[in-house]
C-alpha cells in the first residue's frame, strides 16, 4: 500500500520516471504523449535543457531567500520581463507558489484597495457559473461549478453566479454574438445595481474558460462591454489567465485577444512550464499606488512567495518561449490541431462542439447531436474515456458536469508549444481510438 495520500484512493498510477520532450515515460517504459500539458502546464515539454540548467544554475548560487528579508535578482527580473509584455497598466508582480493562490491573492488585494482608498462597504463578488478559479477556500467560493464547491458550500463566502459566455448552449435562437455578448454584460451589469454598485468589490472572470467548460472564448465584444459594466460602477475586474495564460491561447496573455485590461491578472501553470511550481498575481498601477500611499503593506503573505529557483524556472520558460518564436507556433500548431480535430471527430456522432485557441482545444461529446442531449452522468463517460486514452499511450484532460457540474462531458487538450506535426497526428488518432473504445464499453 501507498502512504501518499494521492488524489484517488480507489485507483493505482503508474510511475513516472522520465520526461523526453512532449512525451512522459512510466516505469514499465511506456510512453505517454502529453496532450493535456498535465492541466495545461508543460508548455515546453518535459527536458527542457535550458530551464534545467537555469535550475541548476540557480540553486548553485541560492536556492531561497525569504521575501521578508531580501528581495532577489532573479525575481526583479522575473517582474521586470513580465510587467514589460503585460497589458496597459500592469506594475508590479505578486509572486506565489500556484493558481489558487494566486486568486486569493487577487481577492485580498482588491480588498484592501477599497479599504485604502476609503470605500470600505465594498466586499461582494461577482463571477460566472461553470468557472473555476482555484481550490483554496476564497478561491472555491469565487468559482462557479457546482459539484466542486456543494460539499464545502458551509465553508464558503458567498459571491454572486452571473451567465456564463457559453454561445455552444446558451446563444439564444436567432441571436447573434453581439447581441448575446450585450446580453450578458446587461446581466452582469443588473446583478451589480442588484447588490448595490457601491458595494461591489471585482468580476471575477477567465478569459477562455478552461477546466469546467473546456477552452470555451467569450463572444467577441463580451470582455469589452464587460471592461465597460466595471469602469462605470467603480468595480474592480480580475482575469483569471492561470490556465489559458502565458501563450497557451497564442498570444502572451488571452486579454490582449480581448482588446482590454484588468486591474488584477492572475497566472500561473505555463508561468513556470511545471519545472517549479510557481504562480503570479499581476497588480495595476492604480492599486499598488493606493498601498504604497496609503498602509504601505499588503496584509498577506505566503512562506515561498517569489521563491528564487521557482523565479529562475519561470524566467527562463519565458526567455525560451520568446526567443523561440513559439507564440507563433502554438497558432500555427493550434490550426493544425484543430484540422484534425474536425477531419477526424468533426462528423463523429457524440461530438457536439470542438471549439478553442491556439494550443487550448476542447471538445464537447453529448449522447445526441442534434438536441445537445448530454450523457448520463452516472455513465461517469470522462473518467472512461481518461483510461482508455491513458491505454493508448495519450494523456488528455476529460472533465464531468460541462452543463451544470452535474451533466455533461468533455476533453479538454493543452499539449506542450513544441509539438512537431506528427505528433498532431498522433494526438487524433489516438483520440479517437480511445472515445470509440469508450462509447462501445458502455
């Protein structure tokens, strides 16, 4: 018997033991093709020899400071290179250990902003059903998918669930996506008067929803009239980019897509690329002025916040990514990507919707294409298809409870920038043995 309290109790793992490019090797020598980057994580692969050696390099010199006592080099110019290709507005750079808590980040500081500033009333959230923001309690509390939080729901602060931008269900008949991204922002807007607008605090919202809707992008013009709603009440808004952030979508940051700002970013998981765990919280101008002139202290705080060899790792991701052009690839490999997603499951008759950006795909299966019908969820269809693909020697990341986190499944794939075309191949092909090996287990 194990002593690691793994995330499943019921089921064994293989071991890994080797990384070799996109691929992860297990113990019995078995290649798997990493076609999820984990959860959207290995952006570069899994032997990188750069990051290693900056790795190494690093904890040669100094492996960790605490950030109560120095600040490093490192991460200055971990901050300094992020700041310089952020969106406009973007300062400074809170540094932490991972996604969720880079969210609770985020929330304190949009916090004690209006606590600095004069507007203490300020404490309720917005943000939008089917979303995920994180684990931790504050981050649990703020996202909106319904089987995550129902049995921790006593333990969590309460935020407001607007609609999400989910067009595949929720564009109307004959509406089209200007009027549907008008719509939501109305609502959004309705339910800001509704709490009182001087008592709002942030919208909480991801670019291109990744884990519980599966690479689902906003209609185009939603995030602008969303930038508006905000702006007019004085309402903080906070993207959530640790899962389509830092190039996964193709472009550095998903906003830029957008055409907007935020005054609060968060990102982690392609930050560092999984060669040390490491997250971020980018903060605008307007609110690090509103601390430093006012308290002059964040009341937070992590023990491994801005972590000098996590620092390195991600700087040296980042460099890579850069001088590799690999922005660029991840389009032209998401283009590629989604040919043979379409030639090959785009007819498939429990496909409903392949949709996503640049290397963030996802493809949403349903019992009966025609009216959408989703799979019984008892069919546990996602965990099925995870085993099967896992079988192939492919690593994919199916999710349940698409619809309403009770119903509906889908794949969601995020494999790493340095993909070559054949491996786009291999990625369909396995795909589809797996989903149909799955379906005809049911």
């Amino acid at each position: 018997m194990s002593h690691v309290f793994h995330r499943s109790l019921t089921q064994s793992y293989p071991t890994a033991v080797q990384g070799d490019g996109p691929y992860l090797i297990d113990s019995d020598g078995r290649r798997y093709l990493d076609a999820s980057g984990g959860a959207a994580v290995s952006c570069l692969g899994h032997s990188d020899p750069e990051v290693i050696a900056a790795i190494r390099n690093q904890v040669g010199q100094l492996a960790y400071a605490h950030t109560s006592f120095f600040t490093t080099q490192v991460m200055e110019d971990l901050a300094d290179f992020l700041v310089a290709r952020a969106p406009e507005g973007i300062e400074s750079v809170y540094f932490v250990s991972g996604g969720s808590e880079a969210v609770e980040a985020a929330l304190k500081l949009a916090r004690q902003y209006f606590i600095e500033i004069g507007q203490p009333q300020r404490k309720h959230l917005i943000a939008r059903r089917q979303s995920y923001h994180g684990n931790t309690l504050g981050a649990l509390a703020t996202g909106g998918n319904a089987w995550r939080r129902k049995q921790f729901e006593p333990l969590l602060i309460n935020v407001s669930h607007v609609s999400p931008c989910y067009a595949y269900r929720e564009q109307k008949t004959g509406e089209t996506a200007e009027a549907m991204g008008m719509r939501l922002a109305a609502e959004l807007e309705d339910e800001i008067l509704r709490l009182g607008a001087e008592n709002v605090m942030a919208f909480v919202a991801e670019p291109v929803v990744g884990a519980t809707l599966g690479a689902v992008a906003a209609v185009p013009g939603y995030f602008k009239r969303v930038r508006e709603v905000c702006d007019r009440h004085g309402v903080l808004l906070i993207l959530d980019e640790v899962m389509c952030g830092m190039g996964r979508t193709g472009t550095l940051f998903a906003a830029e897509q957008e055409g907007i700002t935020a005054d609060l970013i968060t990102i982690a998981k392609g930050l560092g690329a999984g060669y040390q765990p490491i997250g971020a919280t980018l903060v605008s101008k307007k609110i690090r002025d509103a601390i430093a002139h006012g308290s002059g202290f964040f009341q937070h705080g992590h023990t491994y916040i801005g972590h000098a060899t996590a620092c390195a790792a991600a700087l040296a991701v980042q460099q890579a990514i850069e001088s590799r052009n690999l922005l660029a690839r991840v389009n032209q490999l998401g283009e590629g990507l989604r040919t043979r997603l379409l030639d090959q499951l785009g007819n498939h008759p429990h496909v409903g919707d392949i949709r996503g950006r640049g290397l963030f795909q996802g493809i949403e299966l349903v019992a009966d294409r025609d009216s959408k019908a989703p799979f019984d969820p008892a069919l546990r269809l996602h965990a099925r298809l995870k085993k099967a693909a896992m079988a192939e020697g492919l690593m994919c990341y199916p999710m349940g409870g698409t619809v309403d986190g009770q119903y509906g499944d889908h794949i969601l794939l995020a494999p790493p920038f340095i993909l070559e075309d054949h491996h786009l191949d291999e990625v369909a092909d396995k795909l589809l043995r797996a989903l149909n090996i799955t379906l005809k287990g049911l």
